[in-house]
C-alpha cells in the first residue's frame, strides 16, 4: 500500500473509529526512531575525576561523556571541571580510558569552551586546545568518534572598530587555520559550538556577542572564509536560538546538515512579560545604569556582576527538558526533525539548570539528567520490551589508536 492509499484508508477507519484513526495517521507521520547515544557532558561534576564521572554516566543511564578538560589555570568561575591529565597524557592513561569505555559500555569525546581569537588568555587557550586535540587522537580521533569541542571566541576590540565582525572572521580563519591543518594531520575533528557568550562582558559593556559562531550566518560565513574546513564541524545548543526567540528547527533546516556532528541538550524558559523585557526590550540586553538613576527612574535593578548581572541580560533561565515542567522548545518538533533528517550522532545533556546543576545538590543534578534521558528517549531509541532502550549491540568497540603525537604550541605551527 503506498502512502496516498494508507492515509485514504486512515481517513475511511475514521468514519467508525476515530481514535483508532487518529493513532494509526499520528505513528504514521512520526519518524522511525534511531539509537542515538544519550551522553552527559561533565562540566556538572568539577569535583569528580575520570573514574568518578564513569560512575556518573552508569548511575543515569547514560552511554557516553564528553569530557570537559579545561585549564587549571583557567580565568573562568562558572567551568572548571578537568577530567582527563591534559598535561602528562601519555598512552598509558588512553589505553585506560579506552579500555574503562568498552568495559562500561561508554563513548567519549572531549572539549574545552575558552576564547581563542580574543581577550588576555587567546594564546594560552590556543594551546590548550592543541593539547586536546593530541589527546583525542591517543583517543582515536575519528576512527573512535572522538571529537575535540571549542568555542571560537569573539575579538570585543576588533568587534568595535568599522567592520569589526567581519575583522573577526579574518582573525578566526587567520588563528584556526593552522589548529584544523593539525588537527586533521592527527585525524581529529573540531567542533565549535554555537553559544554567544553574552556573559563574558560586564553588564556595562553595550554589546555582549562574544563567540564568533552564535548565530548561524556567522558559523556560514566560517565555512566561506576557510580554504580547507572538512575537519571543522558544529556542536549545535538549541537553547542559545531559543532566547533569541529563533525556533532551532528552522536553524537546522537551514544549516549545512553535514556539518552538525553533536547536539548539546539544554533548554530555556522565556520570561514572557517580565518588567525588565516590557523596558528593555527583547531585541538588545539590558544596559547598564547606576542603581541610583535606575531607581529615580523607576527601572528594575539589574543585579551586579558578582551576582551574576552579566548573565542576566536576556530575560530567560536555563531548563533541562522534562524537568520541573515546561520550556520554550518544542522538544518533539525539535528532536522529530533531527532523526528524520537522519542525525546519527550523540546527544550531551549540558546541565545548567537552574533547578538542577545551579541548585550546587548533587542530587538534584543527576535527577535533571535522568528527568532529560527520559524525555528525550521516546524519539530517539527504539522501543523494546522493557521500553525505550539504547540498543548496547550497535556500538562499536573502541580501538587503542596506540599513538604519541609530540605536544605543540601555535608557536611550532605558524
């Protein structure tokens, strides 16, 4: 029966049992379900080391990490997990990261999310992320899928000058170039995420676009200013487009699918007519004024930077879907269209509840995790006995690459 004639009977069935009908067209439009991995990422576990978000991943249900490895020495307070010895990782220390993966049936990436092209530490973060992506490659790289996520990061200097943003993209391309040539030499893929950092600046600051791929044209224009870019690819977060008001569907609808190689799952809660919106307005952040003139005024206060008023600009707070009630994503809409799209990588719970992970209970954190593996489960995992499930069989086992690259700084590539 081909489809014109199924939805013709469907109709028909409807005459006398319109329930029945109404299921048999619903399963009809639905897309087959993957077996996609449902991974965490690990920033919610600052405390823990390699062996300790292992036991993590197990305890919710979960196939897979992406390992967050940034600096000790990082400039950052809101990320500083470090899970992975970025600097005495030696074959050794692989070998059992490989081996602990397909003893517990898990799958790893790895990833750090600094400012590479802008700000005091770009040459130090540059590095950093060199070091990473030696490690993915002692990883296996890509024969393993493991990837090395990043943000570009954004010039505020540059940015404010006649053409800053498209200054910005001469400096992405002028500092990338050498990190995806290496990185491709190793077999490892990078993948930038989609974040605008709106924080990064202080409340004071006029404009807060601070990571050069937070907008889709942008991540476009990326692709056009490389010479070689097979091996740059994306980590999309719908929650960044939520808050713009942007839906993410029509986002990866528009995208170069090819290059969509994780999606991170978070969601976002607009604040519908919250006092600061009805003021401010939803097209540019809040701007800065002393609390004396906000208050002559009549304004509500916008908290300080120490509070986290640099973050607090958009009107919106960060969900995890399915947990403690409703977001702005339609979820179903959203992931539906991913698999019939035919998405067949993982996707990483990046909890940053404010119900959640930013309640600082730990307990709170894993229900948000296993509340989102859950709710995203019925679209993408088949449905067996027991329920919805990963099918364990399909994964592929993880091959000790067996390799040493030379640890090197940007100053040895350019």
């Amino acid at each position: 029966m081909n489809r014109r004639d199924f939805f013709k009977g469907a109709a028909a069935v409807a005459a006398v049992a319109p329930f029945a009908a109404r299921e048999a067209l619903a399963h009809a439009a639905k897309p087959k379900a993957g077996n996609n991995p449902i991974w965490l990422m690990t920033s919610a576990f600052p405390g823990d080391d390699f062996d300790g978000v292992v036991k993590r991943a197990l305890a919710v249900g979960a196939q897979g990490l992406e390992l967050c490895v940034f600096r000790r020495d990082t400039d950052r307070a809101d990320h500083i997990a470090t899970h992975l010895d970025y600097k005495d990782f030696t074959p050794e220390k692989a070998k059992h990261v490989i081996n602990t993966c397909n003893e517990k049936g898990l799958r790893v990436s790895v990833g750090a999310y600094d400012n590479l092209i802008g700000g005091d530490f770009q040459e130090v973060n540059q590095n950093h992320i060199l070091n990473l992506v030696r490690i993915a490659a002692m990883l296996g790289g890509d024969a393993n899928d493991v990837v090395c996520g990043t943000f570009v990061g954004y010039d505020q200097k540059l940015g404010a000058e006649d053409r800053g943003f498209e200054k910005n993209l001469e400096k992405f391309k002028k500092v990338f170039t050498p990190i995806l040539k290496y990185a491709k030499s190793l077999g490892v893929t990078l993948c930038v995420e989609n974040c605008p950092m709106e924080g990064w600046v202080p409340a004071s600051s006029p404009v807060c676009y601070c990571n050069l791929p937070g907008c889709l044209a942008a991540r476009k224009l990326m692709y056009a200013i490389l010479d070689d870019s097979s091996n740059l690819q994306e980590t999309y977060d719908p929650s960044h487009d939520i808050w713009q008001h942007i839906d993410p569907t029509d986002v990866i609808n528009a995208m170069d699918f090819a290059k969509l190689r994780r999606i991170h799952i978070k969601g976002t809660r607009n604040f519908a007519n919250d006092a600061e919106a009805v003021h401010w307005g939803r097209v540019f952040p809040r701007q800065r004024v002393s609390d004396a003139l906000a208050a002559k005024a009549r304004l509500p206060a916008l908290a300080s930077d120490k509070d986290g008023g640099n973050w607090d600009r958009m009107n919106y707070e960060p969900r995890l879907p399915g947990f403690g009630g409703n977001d702005s994503c339609d979820w179903t809409k959203f992931l539906e269209n991913l698999m019939a799209k035919g998405y067949k990588y993982p996707f990483v719970i990046e909890n940053e509840g404010c119900n959640s992970s930013h309640t600082g209970n730990m307990g709170a954190t894993l229900q948000g995790f296993r509340a989102t593996i859950l709710n995203t489960a019925p679209v993408v995992w088949p449905l067996g006995p027991d329920g919805y499930a990963f099918d364990k069989s399909a994964l592929k086992e993880m091959v000790d690459p067996k390799v040493n690259p030379k640890p090197v700084t940007m100053k040895d590539l350019v």
